[in-house]
C-alpha cells in the first residue's frame, strides 16, 4: 500500500484530524495483537485504511 509514498497523507485525507486518526489506529493495532497475530506498522496502516473505507460506505 505504501512503498512508493513517504508518507501517509492519502490515509490522513479520511479522517477529520489527526486525533482522530490516531485513535482509530490505535484501537486497531490493539485488536491485531490482542488478536494474536504477527503484525508490523505497514501491515496496521492496511488495516486502517480498509477499515476507514469500510466505515465511510456506512
């Protein structure tokens, strides 16, 4: 998802402000290891972005 981007702006464009963002990430990443599984930073930002996405189309 974001090997060729420096940064996170596309992400950063779904949510209302950086607090937001944040907490969203946050409460994600803790379900994926609380979950168990193996994960890494670009593997949460995954996970936010498709969450975001799916949470806009409600």
């Amino acid at each position: 998802m974001y090997p060729d981007s420096l940064t996170t702006e596309r992400l950063r464009k779904k949510f209302k402000n950086n607090f937001n963002l944040c907490n969203f990430a946050i409460n994600i990443g803790r379900n994926i290891i609380m979950g168990g599984a193996p994960s890494n930073l670009g593997a949460i930002l995954e996970a936010v972005e498709q969450r975001a996405d799916e949470d806009a189309k409600k």
